[in-house]
C-alpha cells in the first residue's frame, strides 16, 4: 500500500490526498506532527531520492534556522540530523509507492499521472 507522510495542515498535503482520492490511490497517511518521523524510512529516503531532494529549502523552517545551522546541512549525515530535529524541514509530502514505484517527494500531478499511470 501506498504510504504518504506529511503534516495535517500542509497545502501541498492536502492536493496530493486529494489527488490520491480522486485517483482511487489506497494510501496510509502519516502525520509527522503526531507520529514522528520514521527512523527506518527517513534513513531509505536519504539513500533514494537523496538527502539533498528530501530538505526543502523553500519553507519557512529553513528560513527561521540560523545561518550556522543552514550551513552546517552539507551531507547525508547533516541532513539527517536536522530533519529529525526539524520534521517541518521535510519536503513535503513524501509519499512510498510500494515496492515497484519507490519514493517520491513533492507533489506533481502530471508526473504522478505518468509515473502511477492512473
């Protein structure tokens, strides 16, 4: 089954769950605020699609850190630390297609359209 995770009240969130429903995508959501960030999964996503896809350095969180924290996001480790300290720092949604389909991050409808074929 589909596993999308991200945070209740996200914009980008919310378009993907309802594009997922209008699909007729079967999906568990994972909330970051109430769940946490999954070890294990944050791990595999640093591996695939990669640290550098996983930090939004769009949002508001990466613009309230401070410079020397900014900064200090450089590698795989570095992120990792700031992403579990920071859930919000995670683009959101990050959404495991099974087996077959992996990982993605952010939301595109079109290139949902053609990856899922739906």
């Amino acid at each position: 089954m589909t596993t999308l995770y991200g945070i209740t009240n996200c914009d980008t969130v919310k378009r993907a769950r309802a594009w997922l429903d209008e699909h007729g995508v079967a999906y568990r959501f994972h909330d970051f605020k109430k769940e946490g960030v999954p070890e294990d999964e944050l791990d595999q996503w640093l591996r695939a699609p990669g640290w550098e896809a996983l930090v939004n350095r769009r949002g508001t969180t990466w613009r309230r850190l401070d410079d020397e924290t900014r900064a200090s996001v450089v590698d795989t480790a570095s992120a990792r630390a700031a992403l579990l300290a920071n859930p919000s720092l995670i683009k959101r949604p990050v959404v495991n297609w099974g087996p077959q389909h992996g990982v993605s991050t952010g939301f595109d409808a079109a290139q949902w359209k053609k990856d899922h074929a739906v």
